[in-house]
C-alpha cells in the first residue's frame, strides 16, 4: 500500500552568528509549519517538522537523504518550506537569470541546486509536492522550462508588511563571508534530470518577495483559505491558480514541474495519498 510522508519546515529567525549579524526576524513561519502539518496529517500523511534552531543544513539534507531511501513507486512526499528566500550567483550556468534560489536555513543557505541533486536520490515513481512560502521562490525546485505563470514585478501595494527575505546588504556579505563554501556548490555542474516526479506551488516568481503576516504568511493563509479544510477538491495547480487570486499581482504563487512526467499526479487531487 502507497504511502505519504510530509516534512514541515518553518523558520523564524535565522542564526546571526552566520548571517553577519542578522537574524531575520519573522513572526509566522512556525505557524505555517505546524497548520501544513495538521492539514497533511488529516490528509493520512505521517509528518515531520524542523522548526527554527533545529531547521539547519545537516538536518535538511538528512531528512532528504533519508526519505529518499524510505520511498518506493507509489509514495507520496509533500514538503513545506516557510522562511526567508536568498539569491546567490549561477556558477554553473543553468539559470536563465544567472542567480540560483536559495532556502535561509538556520546556520546557512540551502542552494536550489542542492535540492534538484537531492530529487535525483528518489527512485522512479515517487511523487512530491512542495510547497516555499519564501521570497525569490518561483523556481527553487531547480530551473525549468515547464516553469509556469511567470509575470514581471510591479509596485509593492503590501500595507506595511513585512517580506520573507534578507536585505541586499546581507545578501552580500554572507555570500562574501562564506563565498569558498558556496563556490564548491555552485560551479558543479547540472545533474541528469530526476527520474521521480516533482511539483512546486511557489509564494511567488523568482523576481517577488513573500509577505509574512501575523497567523500565516500571506501565501500560506490563502492557501489554508482556499483547502478550507478539505472542501477544495482540484489538482495542484488549479490550487496554485487559485491561491494566485488571492494575492496582489506582485506576489504571484508559480507552478512548475520537474523530473518524470506523471499525468495522474498532476491532474488528481491535492495533497492525496
């Protein structure tokens, strides 16, 4: 019998003893963690959280690296990520953009490069939705053309919130700070494509920021809005096309795909085992 495990991750500051001094403080990325858990849970997924000083590089890629071997054809995965979004420069030359996405993790940046090798350890078959309610998240499942939705930034009409992402100055220098680490990371070269088959619904484009609230991040809470506890009953990206309505035009939530195509994964319902 298929099986569906969730892996939860939710940030609310960040370690500054790595970040140059900054912590990035956000109010809701916990609380995203935990309403993605409880919705996957009720869904019959088995979930897991990382939250906050627990929420690292190690321990991210260690939950990767160990579902990769836990599932077989048939699985589901579903993977939420609510926290600060990064940049950092394209080595290897595989962004249209010339900037690969990043996850802030608690103790460093997790590399949208990193995650594509990471899908590749699933075997055929497997299926997983992800979910990144994070700044500059449009395509932090890796580059594709399959990428979707795409639309230019416009002016910010946010009332005085506050966004999922490190300001330039940061950006800069722990990129600087930590450049020979980051180097050995970007310059490989891109892997074969993956052979399971991936889904991202983004908070928004590459060139966007996600908006942090006071329950729930903005795209979260729309999210949550639109599931009401069950009643939607669409595909993932008629979910992601309707999460998008309830956002200004300048966060715009992104679908794409990656890896195997899988008809009956992309067209069934959201969230089903």
């Amino acid at each position: 019998m298929a099986k569906g495990i969730s892996l939860h991750i939710g940030l609310n500051l960040v370690d500054p003893a790595y970040y140059d001094g900054w912590s990035g403080p956000l109010n809701a990325c916990e609380a995203d963690a935990q309403a993605m858990s409880d919705l996957c849970e009720r869904q019959g997924f088995a979930p897991r959280m990382l939250i906050t000083k627990d929420a690292t590089r190690e321990a991210v890629l260690a939950q990767l690296d160990g579902l990769a071997t836990e599932l077989v054809a048939g699985d589901t995965l579903i993977i939420s990520y609510s926290g600060h979004g990064g940049q950092v420069p394209d080595r290897n030359r595989d962004e249209p953009d010339r900037l690969d996405e990043t996850w802030c993790l608690y103790d460093g940046q997790l590399v949208d490069d990193e995650l594509y090798w990471a899908w590749g350890k699933f075997a055929p078959g497997v299926r997983i939705a992800a979910f990144s309610d994070s700044c500059h998240s449009g395509t932090v499942l890796k580059y594709a053309l399959a990428t979707k939705f795409n639309l230019g930034l416009v002016a910010n009409s946010f009332a005085a919130a506050v966004p999922r992402v490190m300001p330039p100055e940061i950006v800069a220098r722990t990129y600087y700070k930590n450049r020979e680490f980051y180097e050995a990371i970007l310059a490989k070269p891109a892997p074969t494509a993956p052979t399971c088959s991936v889904i991202l619904v983004s908070g928004c484009q590459d060139n966007q920021l996600s908006m942090d609230g006071p329950f729930n991040g903005a795209f979260t809470g729309a999210l949550l809005t639109i599931w009401a506890d069950g009643a939607f009953q669409g595909s993932y990206s008629a979910l992601a096309k309707a999460v998008r309505g309830k956002l200004p035009p300048e966060q715009s939530p992104n679908y794409m795909t990656v890896g195997a195509a899988d008809a009956a994964f992309e067209e069934g319902a959201a969230f089903s085992l």
